[in-house]
C-alpha cells in the first residue's frame, strides 16, 4: 500500500512539475474562460439583465465559469497520457512497481491539483464582478472543485486510454467538452428552457457541479426569491419536482467519477 501511494504521489507530482514548466499552458487554460465571460457577459447583460432578483447576467454566468475552467482542464490531462505513449514513457510506468489503478490515481489526483489552482484563481474576478467573496466561502469551495476536477478528470483519462495520437485525442475532447459547456446551464437556467432542452442538460453531470458552486456563490435566498417571483429562472437544478441541494449535487458528481475512475482503471489494466 505505501508503494502504491508513493508510485501515485510520484506520477501527480511529476503533472504538477509539467504545468508549472510550460508557460504557454498557463496561459491559455485561462483564455476560453476569460473569452466567454467577456464577450457573453458584455454582449447578453444587458439583453438578458438580471435572471434572479440581484443577480445579473454576468453574477449568474460567474460561478459556471468556474466549473468550465475546472472541466476543462481536467479532461484535457487526459492529454499527458497520450504524450507519455509517444514518447515511450508510458512503457516505463506500466512496468514500474505500482498497479494500473495507482497509475490513474495519480494522474486523476496530479489533474485535479492543477485545475483546483486554477479554479482559485478565478476567484481573483469576483470582486470586480460584483460576486460577494468569503474566506468561508473559499474553504467550502475549494473542497468541491477537488471532487468535480478528479471526477472529470476520469474521463480525460478514459479517452485517453484509447487514443494513440495527441491530435487524436484533441479533436475527440473537443468534440465533447463543448456539449458538456454549453448544456450544463453555465449560460442559461436549466429549469427556463424547452423541456427537450432541460432533460438533456440534467442527463449532463456537468450540470450538477455547475449548481453546486452557483448554489455555493450566490446562496439559497436569492434561489427562493427567484423561485417566490416566478421559478422559472430559480437557482437549483430540479429534478422530477425535486430541487437538488449542493450535497446531493456533489453526491451525483462522486457517483460519476466514481465510475469514470473505475472504468479507466480497468481500460489501463488492459494495456500492454
């Protein structure tokens, strides 16, 4: 057990060294979300003004953003693994003394470490955005990207598993983080929209990390002054008439990852 924890903490450490190396990486995981909050938020507050009383277009978008930063910087890890079978290195840790579930452990762990620091420093835009910011708030956030960033990270992982090329693997990611982006209600409440809409944004488990944090940010009073003023545009995803809390939100999230890890683990334990 304690080479397995030490082969895991050797393999997140070396994801670590890898982002903090690469500049450029730095930089652009921290471009799409800028781009969305500007441009959407500049072009619809207006337009769309305020979706709960006191809360604005820009407000609601924030805490979404969030969760798209986090998503999509842990499915990409994913990347890592199709770099390492390149360049060969994969080999040498597949036959390194530590079993395949420690080896996505590892990379699940390394990913989620990387996309929680670039979750908090999104932080730095509340204030100018007019999102109100605790210490409290920090401590109970911080708990939450850990589990939607290892969760997701398993499906990096798994599609990684499969792909021998990086462009591969690219083109495959992009073509499911988008879907995943734009139907898990980080622009639009998921409970306003054509019912055809709302069951496939539900199905989405992106969903559920996105609410939670919205649920975290922007509270539940201003969720039932919403819902006494219309409930359409509440706070609070609902399901089959049922308005999920932030726990059972966080509990459909682990329930995924959960699975996502599993299934990757058993896709390496196949590899040769």
């Amino acid at each position: 057990m304690a080479d397995t924890f030490r082969g895991m903490w050797v393999v997140a450490y070396r994801e670590l060294l890898r982002f903090i190396s690469e500049r450029s990486r730095i930089f652009s995981s921290f471009a799409m979300p800028l781009l969305f909050l500007v441009i959407f938020g500049a072009g619809f507050n207006r337009i769309i003004g305020s979706l709960t009383p006191g809360v604005n277009f820009i407000q609601f978008m924030y805490p979404g953003i969030i969760a798209m930063t986090v998503l999509t910087n842990s499915v990409m890890s994913g990347l890592s693994v199709v770099w390492d079978r390149e360049f060969g290195f994969l080999k040498e840790i597949l036959v390194a003394p530590i079993g395949r579930s420690g080896i996505v452990l590892g990379k699940a762990v390394g990913s989620a470490a990387v996309a929680v620091m670039q979750g908090i420093i999104m932080l730095v835009l509340a204030p100018i955005l007019g999102v109100s910011l605790t210490p409290l708030l920090v401590v109970k956030l911080i708990p939450m990207l850990i589990l939607i960033s290892v969760s997701l990270s398993g499906l990096g992982i798994l599609i990684a598993s499969r792909m021998r090329s990086q462009q591969s693997f690219q083109i495959i990611v992009q073509i499911i983080i988008f879907p995943l982006i734009f139907l898990s209600g980080v622009f639009f409440p998921v409970n306003s929209v054509p019912t055809w809409l709302a069951v496939i944004s539900k199905i989405n488990p992106l969903t559920y990390g996105v609410d939670a944090i919205r649920q975290l940010f922007l509270g539940r009073e201003i969720a039932a002054m919403g819902g006494a003023m219309g409930g359409n545009f509440a706070i609070g995803v609902t399901v089959f008439g049922h308005t999920m809390t932030i726990i059972e939100d966080m509990l459909i999230v682990v329930i995924l990852g959960v699975i996502l890890l599993s299934t990757a683990a058993w896709s390496f334990s196949r590899q040769e």
